[in-house]
C-alpha cells in the first residue's frame, strides 16, 4: 500500500511539473505584439478606432489613421500603405 501511494505521488509530481513547464514553453514561444495604427484596411481593424466606432472590424476607410492592427513588435513602423508607413500613436 505505501509503495502505492508513492507512485501515485510519483505521478502525479510529474504531471504537475508537466503542466508547469508546458504552460512556461508556451509563454515563451508566443510574440510580444504592438498596436500599429494606419495600416488595417477598412472594416480590418483590430478594435475601437475613435468615434464612431465601437470594436474590430469598424473602421471607416483604408489605413484610418486611428485604426490599429496588432503586429509582431518591432515591425510597426516598417509597415508601408498608400498613406506611409504604420504608426505606433494615431495618425492624425
């Protein structure tokens, strides 16, 4: 019986652990992301761009200028539209 119970013990260690280090692998493998603003097309937006707008998907025109999109961080700027670049504060 004792030997039972410290394999059942065993086992379920390991499972934790398991867990543990499953849910750290995951956290780190996942890209930071930056909201970049003036690059979704109309309608593409990520959430609330201004007034007038309530949450993703209601931006009124290509690449508004307080329309965000979420992107790898770092790439933001580097992002080019007919209206420039992508910005990381609202275009105005």
């Amino acid at each position: 019986m004792l030997k039972t119970h410290a394999t059942i013990a065993a086992t379920l260690a390991m499972a934790v652990a398991g867990t543990a280090l499953a849910a750290g692998a995951s956290a780190e493998t996942k890209p930071a992301m930056e909201k970049c603003y003036g690059i979704s097309k109309a309608g593409k937006n990520d959430c609330k761009a201004g007034a007038g707008t309530t949450c993703a998907g209601t931006s009124k025109v290509d690449f508004q200028g307080n329309a965000w999109k979420l992107v790898k961080a770092g790439t933001c700027t580097s992002i080019k539209t007919a209206k420039g670049n992508g910005s990381l504060s609202p275009k105005a």
